[in-house]
C-alpha cells in the first residue's frame, strides 16, 4: 500500500474563508481538505491533512511525514519568512516536499519575499489560490510517478 501524502498547514490558515478573503480568497480550509482528498484518490493517493498554529508541531509533523509520508505538501503561511526548525526539518526529508501559498508572496510586504522554505523543498507552487493545493498535489504524484 501507497503512503499516504501528507498536506501541511500553518498558522492561521484554520481562518481562510474569513481571513483577508480578497488576498486569501473564500475558500475554508476543510473545502481545500476536501478538493485534495477527491482529487488524491481519484489519483491512488490518500492524504494527511493537517493544521497547526505552532512552530514546534509543525516541525512534528513534518519528522513523523520521514517515515509514513510517501511526500509532502506544505503551506508555512507566515512561518515561511521565519522559520529555521521548519528548514531544517523539511532538510531531513528522503522524499518530494512542495512548497505552496495561495497569494504570490513576491508581490506582497518586503519581508515575505525570503523564504526559508524554499530553500529546503523540491519546489514552490503560489499565487493560484486554493488551485495551489491542487497543483502542489499534481507536482508531488507525479515526482513519485517518475
């Protein structure tokens, strides 16, 4: 049996629908949960998803992901611009990890122009939207297809 892709997701992104809807757009994070598990199985992937408002759990997840994860997808959100225990966790990954955001951090404040992530995954997907989560999708399966 397949590992399941685990879906990563960081502060505040519990209050997408409400949250900046014109930067973030409308959709909840359950209706972005809910896309990805439709369109993973309709691909022979099952997912994992999950939310956390803290640095410490992410970093979790992401060292429990090393061993039941066949990749990673992963929206930092503000902990992108921050976060060194993120790299470094994601750094300790055997398998795709895919960086995504739903706004275009580069047309955005100065200081969401470093990402630290970046630097520590296969690639990064933004600036599409809740359509992000999909193509991050797309992009992991099929790295694990190659």
């Amino acid at each position: 049996m397949t590992k399941p892709i685990y879906i990563i997701n960081g502060t505040n992104l519990n209050l997408l629908g409400t949250r900046e809807p014109e930067i973030y757009g409308a959709d909840t994070l359950a209706d972005i949960e809910k896309a990805c598990g439709n369109s993973a199985k309709a691909l022979g992937f099952d997912i994992v998803f999950k939310q956390s408002n803290v640095e410490g759990e992410l970093v979790d997840i992401i060292q429990e992901a090393r061993t039941m994860a066949s990749a990673v997808i992963i929206n930092p959100a503000a902990y992108t611009h921050t976060s060194v225990a993120i790299h470094d966790a994601l750094k300790t990954l055997d398998i795709p990890a895919i960086e995504i955001h739903l706004s275009q951090p580069a047309k955005r404040e100065s200081f969401r122009r470093r990402s630290y992530v970046a630097e520590a995954v296969t690639g990064t997907i933004s600036g599409f939207g809740a359509n992000s989560y999909e193509l991050g999708l797309q992009a992991a399966i099929k790295l694990l297809n190659t």
